[in-house]
C-alpha cells in the first residue's frame, strides 16, 4: 500500500512539475529540455522546410562594446523581446528555456552565443520561420546602441532593421523601438490601440533591476540556483513589481532547486522519534527499549550545552560555528547576502555594498547618491553643465539648453532650428513672407522681390525703377523716343511730338493737319485765298487764279496777258490786225492800224 502510495506521489509531483512549466514557460532549463534539445540534434536530418507561418526566434544578442559587466544584457534584450513578441497574435514564439537548452546541447556553452553564420541551423532545429539576433554597441561617450536583424530561416535572406540608440541606463526604451521595428517588418503591428499601448509598457524602470533579473538567469543557466536566487531578489528589491522576479524566483522554490537549509538538529529529533526497537518498518506500535529516546532526552538536559554551542535561530550554525547574528534565522555563513540594508547575511564581516553604492568612476558621488552616470568622473551631482550636448552632467534630469536652442519669441523655433530673428515671433522658417520691405520673414535667406521689383524684359529697369513697360525692352527710362508713334519709349509719361505736329504760327494747324507754310498764320486750311499773288493761303496746293489770269477764250492769252478781249480767241496780242472789222484785234490800242483804206466814222 505505501508503495502504491509513494509511486502515485511522484507521479502527481512530476505531473506538478510540468504543468508548472507549461504555465510559466520558466527561465530553468528541466531535463525535458535537454532531452528535447538532444532527440532535435539527433533527428536533424530528417527536418523537413519549416512550413508553420508565425512561427519566431529570438537568438541572444551579441555585446560588441568591450564591457564584461553589461554581458547580461545579452540574454536579457532576447527575453525582453520574446516576453513582448509572445503577446503579438499571429506569432509562436519560442521560449528561452528551449532555446538555452539547444544552444548548450550544440557545444556552445551557457552563454549561448550563436556566430551569424549558425543563425540559419539554429532557426531550422528550433522550427522557425524567422530568427532575430544582433549586436550592441556604443559610441561617443556613454551612449548605446543596439544593431538588429531579421533573418528568414528558408532563404536565409537578412533584412537590416534601424538601428535603436540612447543612453544604456534607458534600454527599455530602445527594446520598444526594436520590437516595433521587427513588427513592421513582419507586418504584424496590431490594429488595436489597446494592444499597442500594452506593448508600449516597459517591464520595468528600473535598469538595476533588469540587470540583476539578466545576471539570475544567467546563473540559472549555469546550475547555480542559489546565486540566481539571490540576484532575483535583489532585482525585487530594486523594483518590487518586477514580476519576472517574482516569477523566477518561485520557479526555483516549486522546482525545489533552492529553500531553506536543513536543520541537523531537527531532522536527528525527527528521525529518533521515529525509529523503531525493530529490524523492520511498521505502522503498528513498536516494543520500546528500556531506555526510551524521552529517557536520553531528559538525562541530557540534565548538563544544559554551552550557549555558543546552541543553534537559537534553527539555521543550522551556532555562534561558534560562525553565526553572527543566531537570533534571525536568514543570519548565518553561506546566507544569502542583501546588499546595502546595513545588515551581515552570510557573517563575512560586512554588508554587501550594492552596485549603484559604489563610486566607479572616482568623481565623489555614487548612483544612490544621484550620479546619473557612474562611468564618467564629468557627470556627478553639481558638475558644471554643458548646453547642447545631450549629456546631463549636472544629474538634474535635463541637459541645459543653450541660448539658441530657446525659443524667445514663441513662435516655436530657435536659432538652431532656423530662426533668423529670434526676438520677432512673425519671423521664423515657413513664415508668410512680405515683399520688398527688406525683411527676410521666412529665412529662407532673402527677402522676397515683388513683381515690380523683377526686370521681366532684361533692359536694366523694374517697374519700381520707372520702366512703364516691363514686357518691352525698348521701353524704359532713357529709350530713344520715336516721335509721333503714341508710344512713350523713354517712360517720361507721354509720347514725344513730331516737329510737323507742332503748331510753330499758332494758326490752330500743324504741318500734320496741312499747314502749307506753318511759319505764317494768314497761310493754312481753309484760310481766305488772295487770287493771283503766287501765294496758297488755303493750302489746297495752288494760288487761286484771278479772273483776269484766265484764258476765257482759249487764245493763250488772259485779261493780265494782255488780251484786250477775252471772250474772242481771235483777239490777242499776237492776233493780225482785221482792217475791216473796226476792231483792235492785236490789242496795242490802235485799230485798223496799217490800212490804206479809210472808213468812215459812224
């Protein structure tokens, strides 16, 4: 019966186990994931293509920047990263613990650092259809880089994802900007505003606190269960809400891989009142010797034991086998050490100064203390603070701004993002821009130059200049003017008159309107025509003929030619005297001049 007993027992505690395992996914590496890990490298072989969609890994980071004390963070960034990416819907992601217990199985040790070139095998083993890994870095004085990549298992192509950076102690905010970067690559940012928001959650604060949290897994990792166990409490100490402490730390207690020493003293009184005065093991009452176990107790309490000899606290040491302190149980050698409460756990002669008490770089201040960086001796509580830099040296929680980085006039730029006039909030970069009014509104550099500013024709005039034509350039201010042609090419505002369209005898009539003669105002259109004085008055092109310079009869002769009778062609000057018509026909005066015949007078 007690057989069947035992056997169900261990079955139940075994059942436990792994549900317990299920449940947490813990940091412990179990012998059914090194089993696992061993039948997976075994059966390599025989792996087929991945074919399981969402399916990721996320292999430990590599540290590139030469210092040993931030080594945890290469397992650390991977946790953080798995933790945040397993609560992505669409994505299996593999667990720590598993991907410990191949990389340990593959020969690479507890560190579990994969070279580039064996991404791609350890995808494949692990069933992944992409692998995630990288390095970390830093650069100038303390700052801190993280450099990841993508890498799909089947083609083993690798997608570069952006560069993360800040100050180390601020690496929970540089995880974030990774996580979001993968998710994008693999277009699995949730559409959910809740669930962005619970991504966008740090773990913690508290960068001691993740640290102690990375340095427990590493020992976990390691076998030593004690150390890690007390690297997990400092890190509850540091945050108490860190709950992947938590977590971890009851994972070694429900494992049973830590707890309480036994009490020696104890376990003896156990075990004595339970021993039988027979050679076998039975419920049944069993005959007692003479002496009874009571019996030995009672003689012996007879000679009461030397006070430094007893164990007053039941932690098993005494103070003559080292106990500093035998009235507080958690006091004794070997004891786990708490760092900076004042008190002496494990009885070495002091208290473990925690980290953040130690003055590494030699400046006088410590962490607890408020020195926001302990690796350089410049940043320290009351350091003189350079403006600009992006370094708080003064630990005040700022960098001090300097003077153009300060936005004086409210407009919301500075000098150093471009504003030319810091001290006149209508001028910044993208300012409304007024023309010609000597103003660089916009500091773009220049003030704007109005339209009428531009020489639009190329003849050295604007408008403002006076150019009353800038689509011409034959017109401008000192142009050779074309008189007469009613454009004004000099621009003196009217077109330059003509010397025949001025009126010189003030007659009212230019040369232009007809004045034959403008020199004389009796000489124009229209004026009174005197016949016969050789002169146009009326500027019809000809003197007017008088009466008696016209040729009536057509004899070539006039009244003022001579022509003694214009009405009869055959007196003229040159006409042959008639002597028989009584009639002076050569017009000299005289009549019948020349005959020798006589008429009579009637």
């Amino acid at each position: 019966m007690r057989k069947k007993v035992c056997v169900m027992m261990a079955v139940g505690l075994l059942l436990c186990t792994q549900i317990i395992g299920w449940v947490w996914a813990g940091q412990v590496v179990t012998g059914s994931h090194k089993n696992w890990a061993k039948v997976t490298l075994a059966q390599e072989k025989d792996i087929g293509d991945i074919t399981t969609p969402g399916t990721l890994a996320v292999l430990y980071f590599i540290n590139k920047t030469g210092r040993t004390e931030i080594d945890p963070l290469q397992k650390g960034l991977a946790y953080m990263l798995i933790t945040d990416l397993s609560k992505v819907e669409g994505l299996q992601v593999v667990e720590r613990a598993k991907l410990q217990a191949l990389v340990q199985e593959m020969g690479l040790g507890s560190s579990g650092l994969v070279d580039p070139d064996t991404s791609p095998r350890v995808g494949r083993l692990l069933g992944s259809a992409h692998v995630v890994s990288g390095n970390f870095y830093s650069f100038e004085l303390e700052k801190f880089g993280i450099d990841p990549g993508l890498l799909q298992t089947v083609d083993e192509k690798i997608s570069d994802l952006p560069d993360a950076q800040g100050i180390l102690e601020e690496i929970f905010k540089m995880e974030k900007a990774v996580l979001f970067a993968i998710l994008e690559a693999l277009k699995k940012v949730p559409e959910d505003k809740k669930a962005v928001a619970e991504l966008e959650k740090p773990m913690t604060y508290s960068f001691p606190a993740l640290i102690f949290l990375f340095k427990g897994f590493d020992e976990s990792d390691k076998g030593n269960y004690l150390l890690a166990a007390s690297y997990y409490e400092r890190a509850l100490k540091a945050d108490p809400a860190l709950t992947p402490a938590s977590e971890s730390l009851t994972e070694l207690q429900v494992l049973g891989l830590i707890g309480k020493k036994p009490n020696p003293r104890a376990f003896l009184q156990s075990l004595r009142d339970r021993t039988s005065l027979t050679d076998r093991l039975s419920l049944d009452p069993a005959l007692q010797r003479v002496r009874t176990p009571r019996d030995v107790e009672q003689r012996q309490s007879l000679r009461p034991p030397k006070p430094d000899d007893v164990d007053d606290d039941g932690d098993g040491f005494t103070e003559n086998q080292g106990d500093c302190n035998d009235a507080d149980a958690s006091v004794h050698p070997g004891a786990m050490e708490i760092c900076g409460d004042g008190i002496d756990q494990d009885c070495n002669g002091s208290d473990l100064i925690c980290p953040e008490d130690i003055d590494n770089d030699g400046d006088g201040f410590t962490k607890n203390q408020g020195d926001c960086n302990d690796a350089d001796a410049s940043v320290h509580p009351g350091a003189m603070e350079i403006c600009g830099d992006g370094i708080d040296q003064d630990c005040d929680g700022s960098d001090l701004p300097c003077p153009e980085d300060i936005d004086n006039d409210g407009d919301g730029f500075t000098e150093n993002q471009g504003d030319c006039n810091d001290a006149d909030a209508s001028i910044h970069p993208g300012a409304v821009e007024i023309c010609g009014d000597g103003i660089d509104q916009d500091c773009n550099g220049s003030d704007l130059i109005c339209p009428e500013d531009i020489d639009n024709d190329g003849d050295g005039f604007t408008e403002n200049q006076g150019d009353c034509n800038d689509n011409n350039a034959s017109i401008h201010p000192g142009a050779v003017e074309i008189c007469g042609d009613g454009i004004d090419q000099d621009c003196n505002g009217r077109d330059l008159i003509c010397p025949e369209d001025i009126d010189n005898d003030g007659d009212g009539f230019t040369e232009n309107q007809g004045d034959c003669n403008d020199n004389n105002a009796s000489i124009h259109p229209g004026a009174v025509e005197i016949c016969g004085d050789g002169i146009d008055q009326d500027c019809n092109g000809r003197d007017l003929i008088c009466p008696e310079d016209i040729d009536k009869d057509g004899d070539g002769f006039t009244e003022n030619q001579g022509d003694c009778n214009d009405n009869d062609p055959n007196i003229n000057p040159n006409a042959v005297e008639s002597c028989d018509d009584n009639v002076d026909n050569n017009c000299d005066g005289q009549i019948n001049e020349g005959c020798d015949f006589f008429f009579p007078v009637e």
